[in-house]
C-alpha cells in the first residue's frame, strides 16, 4: 500500500473517493484486524497513511515523532513514513475547526457535551477549548477515563448548549440510531455528528426536527482528508477544493425520495428521472413484491393492512441506507414517520401532488380502489405528505416538465 486507509471496518468510509477527487494517486482502504494491527504498523509498509476507529490512540507507541496538535490530544490520524522514520499527525483537530466555522457555530462560552471516548472525542474535546468554550464534558456509556456516563450528564448537565456527536452510533449500516435523546436538554443550540455516512444521521435529524442548528461530519471528513494530503504530498489544498469536494459528494451521495398518492406519477417520474441523472431507481411496492414473492393485494388478503405496513417498514429501513438513488414510495409510506426519518436521513423528499381529478382509479390498490376511497385517503394524507416532504411540487401532464421542477430544486 502506497496510500490508504486503515481500521478494523471501512465499508462505511468515502475517504478513498475524497483522496481521488483532490489528488490522483493510489488510495487504499485497508480493514486491519485487531489481531494484525502490531505486524502491520511493524513492517512499516505504506508511504503515508490515515487511521480512523479504533486504532487513532493506539498507533502512537510505533511513531517516532507526533506533532504538538496530536501529542496534546493524545489521538493521531496522519501517519507519513520518511524512510522508516514514521511521523504522526492530527488532521480531525482542524477538519473539524473547519466544520464548525463554515456552519457558523458558536463555542465560546458554551456548555458542550462530547459524545464518545475514543480518540475523536479528544479531538473534539480540544476543539471545544480551543474556541473557547464555557466549559465541556465527554460522555461515555461505562464513564471510565474521565468521562460521565449518560444519566449523569442528563442529570447534572441539562443546560448544555452544544453537542458533538463522535461515537460511530447511527452510523451505516446501523442507521436510524442516535446516542442521546435531545428532550433531555432544552437548551440545545447546536449539534455536531461527526458521523457522515448517513448524510444526515438521526442525530442530526431530530436536531432539525427541533429548529436546532444541526451538521453532518461529511464537510470535517473532506477536511481533514485535504490536510492529510498535504503532508502525504508536502504540498497546499485550496480552501475552494474542500468545498467542490464536499458539494460533489453531496450531491452524488444524496437520494432523491418521492412521496405522494397512488397513481400520482411517482414511479413513472423517478424512473424517467433516475435515467436522465444516471442513478438507481427503486420503487418501494416493487421491492416489497420482490420480497414476499406475490402481488400487493394478496399481501393485504393475507395479513391486512397492519402487517402489510411492517413488511414496508422492512424495505423502507433497507432502501434508507442506499446513496446516489431515485426511491418512488407506496401512497401510505408516511403514515409511519419513522419510515421519512430514515429516508431522510440519506435524502431529500419530495412531494409528488396530482390534482386529485387527474389520478385514475385502479383496482390493484387496496385502500384506493374506489373513487369514494381514493377522495377519502386523500384527506388524510394530504397533510402527511406537505408535512413530511422538503419540497413540494405540484406537478402536470408533462413528464419532462415534471422532471425538471425536481432537478432544477435537487440540483441547485
């Protein structure tokens, strides 16, 4: 290996793609069992490398020398080898700086709370000091190395202003999980999750459900990585190529998610729009009848409308950890808000709404096979979709005019 990656799992990681958009070079990512970690850093096989969970403090004993920044923090995420002369360094203090200050997030004099113990909770315990926060406290589930547990912080610590996430829960594949539960602390004014795969982890989602200033750690990724490459290269990154980047990924990385009636054109628009942007298309009743091997009103027949409703939930949590896709949903997708949490988690919803008069009725969709029934889930789910949508588009008989209100919005 020339250039990598290494951690005991990395299908989670974009650091290769971010290391092939700055710069053309071999990038590696490289899973390194706990059991092989020692033979590895002995035989010194790489040019340069970046280390993430949960090797960050455990590298330090086989570095010659480390850098201020990363001795006083205790965690290296850079390792550069000069002829066997192995340097480390830490690039997640300024990633992470950088986030931060693009988001206009205000430590100083702040109560923040660091989620995690592990080498990335320094780092963001250090970030806190160095913007001159009020005070900070990391927080652990077992509270050992100086740490509260979380009952404690929820305790004692309620008036916390700022949380920074580093633990990996919420992380892919295990989306849809967050680590503290923000009703705990009212005075909440801003979250940081250095979480990034989910664009949006459900921390940071219920943040924004909240009307707090909440931000992904993609941005403190491809931050990081650019300083990273700079001593891998001895070499500068413009500030403006962290930020295109960052945008590309963004908007490679982000779903495209349509809600709306049955029979409404969502399946019709998202194929033609997948097509037209070259992502993948998937459509949320086609997957649940690949699922169960028979057709959507046989599954009703069978199990009703509740049991229909869990198999969706199933294929909805799958489908969520998907990237660079178009997902067409069911008309009755929102009547569970977990399944729009966990869509937008990874997207940017959608609401597809027909004039009622244009939407045909069909005897293959079992709560909407009649006239009477289709005005009646209508009325009941109108409000569901406007509330559960990022964007509403009232759409026509055009399909490319209908393709374009979305990707002239998706794409801005």
């Amino acid at each position: 290996m020339i250039y990598g990656c290494i951690a005991e799992k990395l299908g989670h990681s974009f650091s290769k793609e971010i290391h092939n958009r700055l710069f053309d070079y071999s990038y590696e990512l490289k899973e390194v069992p706990n059991t092989e970690f020692d033979t590895f850093m002995r035989k010194k096989e790489f040019k340069a490398i970046n280390v993430t969970i949960p090797y960050k403090e455990r590298v330090i004993p086989y570095l010659d020398w480390v850098s201020d920044t990363a001795q006083k923090i205790g965690a290296v995420n850079t390792i550069v080898n000069e002829d066997g002369f192995l340097r480390g360094y830490n690039t997640d203090f300024s990633g992470m700086c950088a986030l931060i200050e693009k988001e206009k997030i205000v430590l100083k004099g702040k109560k923040v709370l660091i989620l995690g113990s592990g080498g990335t909770s320094k780092t963001a315990a250090a970030v806190a000091e160095y913007m001159e926060c009020g005070s900070v406290y990391r927080i652990s589930r077992d509270g050992k190395e100086g740490c509260l547990t979380y009952e404690t912080a929820a305790s004692l610590h309620s008036d916390a202003e700022v949380i920074i996430n580093t633990t990996p829960v919420g992380m892919y594949p295990n989306i849809g999980c967050s680590a503290i539960c923000l009703d705990d602390y009212p005075n909440m004014e801003a979250v940081v999750d250095a979480v990034y795969n989910p664009l949006r982890p459900k921390l940071v989602c219920d943040a924004q459900k909240k009307g707090i200033h909440a931000v992904g750690g993609l941005y403190m990724l491809v931050a990081q990585a650019a300083l990273a490459a700079e001593k891998f290269l001895q070499t500068t990154v413009p500030v403006s190529e962290i930020d295109r980047v960052y945008r590309e990924l963004v908007s490679e990385k982000q779903n495209i998610v349509l809600i709306g009636m049955p029979g409404s054109g969502k399946s019709t628009i998202g194929r033609f729009l997948a097509e037209q942007l070259g992502r993948t298309f998937v459509d949320t009743d086609e997957e649940i009848v690949k699922k169960e091997q028979k057709p959507i009103p046989q599954i009703f027949d069978e199990v009703g409308e509740k049991g229909f409703r869990k198999i969706e939930a199933e294929v909805i949590l799958d489908l969520a950890r998907m990237q660079n896709a178009v997902i067409a949903t069911g008309g009755g997708a929102v009547l569970h808000s977990t399944n729009i949490e966990l869509l937008k988690e990874n997207g940017r919803v959608y609401f597809i709404d027909r004039s009622l008069d244009d939407i045909a009725v069909t005897s293959d969709r079992p709560l909407s096979s009649s006239r009477a029934d289709l005005q009646k889930r209508y009325e009941e789910r109108y409000p569901l979709y406007c509330a559960s949508c990022d964007k509403h588009i009232c759409i026509g008989n055009d399909l490319r005019v209908n393709t374009e209100l979305i990707k002239k919005d998706f794409l801005l």
